[in-house]
C-alpha cells in the first residue's frame, strides 16, 4: 500500500475541491483503512479480493462501496475511505507494473527496506507539499459502522501518523525516489479527482478489477 503521507496528502488535495461535508471526516477516511489491529487484518480492511488467475489481487473498492454506498455519498468518512482504496490501487499499478516490474521487494528485508523508504521519504513529502497534520479522533468512533469491517486501533494510529510529519531519518532510499512519488502523484491526482466528483454525483468512473496486479506468494505487502 501507498505510505500513510500520500493518502493524506491525497485527501488533502482531493479536499480542496469544495465539495466536502466535513474535511476531518475526509481526512480521516482517507487514512483509515491502514490503521488495522494486526496484519492479518490487512487484507479485511483493503478489501483485498486474491480470487483472479495466475496470482492476481486488487483492493475491490467496487465491494467496499456496495456495501457503503449510501454512507459514501452522505459521510464523507467513507467517502475518504473509497478513494483511499482506490489510490492504493493506483499506487500498486504505478510501483509494481511501472517502476517495479523486475524489482520487486520478495523477501522480509526487502520489504523492511521498502517501508523505510516511506520513513525517510516522509519528510520530503510534508516540506514539499505543504501538508499539516490537523486530524483530530472523532467523540465516540467505536459506534461507527466501518467498524464492521475490522475494529480500528485508531488513538495508537494517529499517534504514528503525526509523528510522520516530524521524523527526518537520514540515508538513502532503496527501491522509492522524490521523483517518483512526484510522477506517481502527477499521473492520478486527476484521476483521483475525477472519480471523487463520479461519486458524488451518484455514478462511478472506474472499475477495482482494471488495477489487479500479480502477488508474489511470499510478499506480505
């Protein structure tokens, strides 16, 4: 999945199109689906559908909003949710079919490598693009009803969360680059927008299935 970082500075960007209800709620969405308990609850929350040939896997927003429909056009909390799983979709597409075709991180430290990649990347992405961290726990949010989905670990998330926007680890990045995650943001933010607009017009611009990729058997991310 994309880190943390982008999906706010997605939300953030998407949330200046004026059409929201309630920014926090968006924001809120937007990152919510990474605040599992455990990684087995993974898969659950992205709605990961592992069921096409040859080892192929997407994150079904499609099934994410038959199931919220109404909820994603009145609460924009899961509206922020589907396009966080729809971005996660355009980030597996752009990294594994794109930049990491041939290099996919296989082994445990690999993917180790990988996530430290998002830690020292996160810097760039907060002094670059101007995202503050303004998330604050909705009163009551164990009632909500994506709660069905998994139970969210939500006070322990956001408290990783802020401090995202303040690490600045020192070295070198291994399979992520500034100017990649520039192009990944450049080729689907209007992507990204034009969906959000979709919906909230009571239709829906793409189809979860079009961003499967092939799963590696022992990649865990």
């Amino acid at each position: 999945m994309a880190q943390r970082t982008i999906h706010y500075l997605f939300g953030d960007i998407l949330s200046k199109e004026n059409v929201l209800k309630d920014k926090n709620r968006f924001l809120l969405g937007s990152v919510l689906p990474d605040a599992y308990s455990n990684v087995v609850e993974r898969d659950i929350s992205h709605f990961t559908d592992t069921k096409l040939p040859n080892n192929q896997v997407y994150f079904d927003f499609t099934r994410f909003r038959s199931q919220f429909n109404e909820l994603i056009k009145t609460d924009d909390l899961y509206l922020g949710y589907y396009m966080h799983l729809v971005e996660d979709d355009f980030y597996r597409q752009f990294i594994r079919e794109i930049h990491m075709k041939n290099d996919v991180p296989h082994s445990a430290e690999e993917v180790a490598r990988l996530h430290n990649d998002y830690h020292i990347l996160n810097a760039y992405i907060v002094e670059k693009y101007k995202i503050k961290y303004t998330l604050v726990q909705p009163v009551d949010f164990k009632m909500e009803p994506v709660n069905r989905i998994v139970r969210f670990t939500l006070e322990r998330f956001l408290e990783d969360l802020q401090h995202d926007f303040t690490e600045n680890p020192q070295g070198k990045t291994c399979f992520l680059t500034e100017d990649m995650l520039d192009q990944f943001i450049d080729q689907y933010i209007d992507l990204a927008i034009k969906e959000l607009h979709s919906v909230l017009n009571g239709e829906y611009y793409l189809n979860a299935i079009d961003y499967a990729w092939t799963r590696p058997g022992n990649l865990s991310s």
